[in-house]
C-alpha cells in the first residue's frame, strides 16, 4: 500500500525574503509578521508599552528603507532589527515619544531604568566635563530605584563602575503586548578614572520567556562607546557605508 502524506513547506529564510523585498516590496510584510510582536516587546521593557507602539513602527519603517543595505554575512535579521531600535532611543526620539506616552498614561514620573537610558542619552551626546559626569551619576544614584552595584566588565572587556535599576515592566491599560515573563535591569557601566559611557546593558535577573534557557547574568542587548569626542572640524563620511 502506497501511501502519500503532504509535507508543508518550510517558510523561506529571512535574508531571502528581504532579497525578495528589493524588487516586491510587499513581501517585507513577512518580517515585519515575525519579528514585530518580539521587537515591540523589547522596546516595551526600555521604553514602556505606550512608547513601544509608536517607536516599534518606526524601527521597522526604518528597516524598510534600509532593507537594501541587510547584509545576511553580517549578522541575521533579529540582530539588525534590534540594532536599529537601539539607535532610534536618541534623546529627541526618547523625549518626544515619552511625552506622549506620559500624557496618554497619565503618568508623572518616569521609573527608575528609563531614567538611566535619560542619562545614558545626556552622556552619548553632550561635551560633560568629568565634573558634570559625576554630578549626573550622584544626582541618579539619589533616585529610588537606582543603586551601584560595583566593578563590572562591559561586553568589549573593559572594567568600570555601574549603575543599575530593575526593568520595570509597563501597566499601562493601553499596552497592547504581553510582557514576557522574565526579569532584567538596565546597567550603565562608566570609566572610573573619566567619568566616560562604556556601555549600556540589559542583563538577564530572572529567566523565563525568550530567556527560559539562559542564566541570570546573560547579557540580553547593549550598546557600547568605542571612543568619543568633540571637535569643531566637520566630519568625513566613510567611503563605504556601514550598513
């Protein structure tokens, strides 16, 4: 007896169908399917849920436009996604998004880690004095909520002092998305000698979720400051672009 059974097909890899998207764009709308709700729900754990919704369009409106630039030998798709929310937490972004997240909410205060990512914000791109840094430090170590939690190694391998809060997760009855069960706080980790940013980190305190299978301590996305500077000489732009 012959017998058939029907298999269905494995849906294409993402780098494929951002290829495809180059010449029909209506096929982005696959990523945008798989990896929407995942990328919501990370900026909702940054940000809060109110400012997920508006900054989670954006980053895929943004992936859209730079889709030609994807280089699958780089990295994969869930990386780039979360590299360019992670970009778009600029201060003026972050500022007017929580402004209209505040007032839909009604909140007044804004909670302990989104301060931090407030500072994080000042020291990436204002010329602070190590005076001025430090203040700043003190000035959010003050908040409840926010506490050092000593020496710690940023993901380049450089040691500084840090700054942490517990991720909160948002209760806004607006909030449209589940928030994984699993606990993280936000790090700053700074030079002890200058005062500069090394990093800014979310580590992993109570697995579950996505992060079921890791240890408390995984690091679950950063961004780091190779260098930084002021200079009043007019920038030049790379030969090739980064993306």
């Amino acid at each position: 007896m012959n017998t058939s059974h029907d298999v269905a097909a494995a849906p294409p890899p993402d780098a494929a169908v951002i290829q495809a998207s180059w010449h029909e764009p209506d096929r982005f709308a696959e990523i945008f399917h798989r990896y929407f709700n995942e990328v919501h729900r990370y900026i909702a754990r940054r940000l809060g849920a109110d400012v997920a919704d508006d900054l989670a369009a954006e980053t895929f409106l943004t992936a859209f436009r730079k889709r030609s630039r994807f280089d699958a030998s780089r990295g994969a798709v869930r990386p780039w996604l979360y590299g360019i929310a992670t970009n778009l937490f600029g201060p003026a972004m972050r500022s007017r998004l929580w402004k209209a997240a505040m007032a839909r909410s009604g909140q007044k205060e804004l909670s302990p880690s989104l301060k931090i990512s407030v500072v994080a914000a000042a020291f990436e791109n204002a010329p602070l004095s190590p005076t001025v840094r430090a203040g700043l430090m003190r000035a959010l170590v003050a908040h409840p909520g926010v506490r050092t939690i000593g020496t710690v190694t940023d993901p380049l391998g450089r040691s500084g002092v840090a700054l942490a809060a517990e991720v909160t997760p948002s209760t806004s009855p607006s909030a449209k998305f589940k928030t994984p069960d699993y606990g993280s706080r936000t790090e700053l980790i700074f030079d002890r000698n200058t005062g500069g940013l090394l990093a800014e980190q979310e580590v992993l305190t109570k697995p579950g979720g996505l992060y079921r299978d890791q240890k408390p301590g995984f690091v679950i996305n950063y961004s780091v400051t190779r260098n930084s500077g002021w200079t009043g000489t007019k920038p030049t732009p790379p030969v090739k672009r980064p993306f």
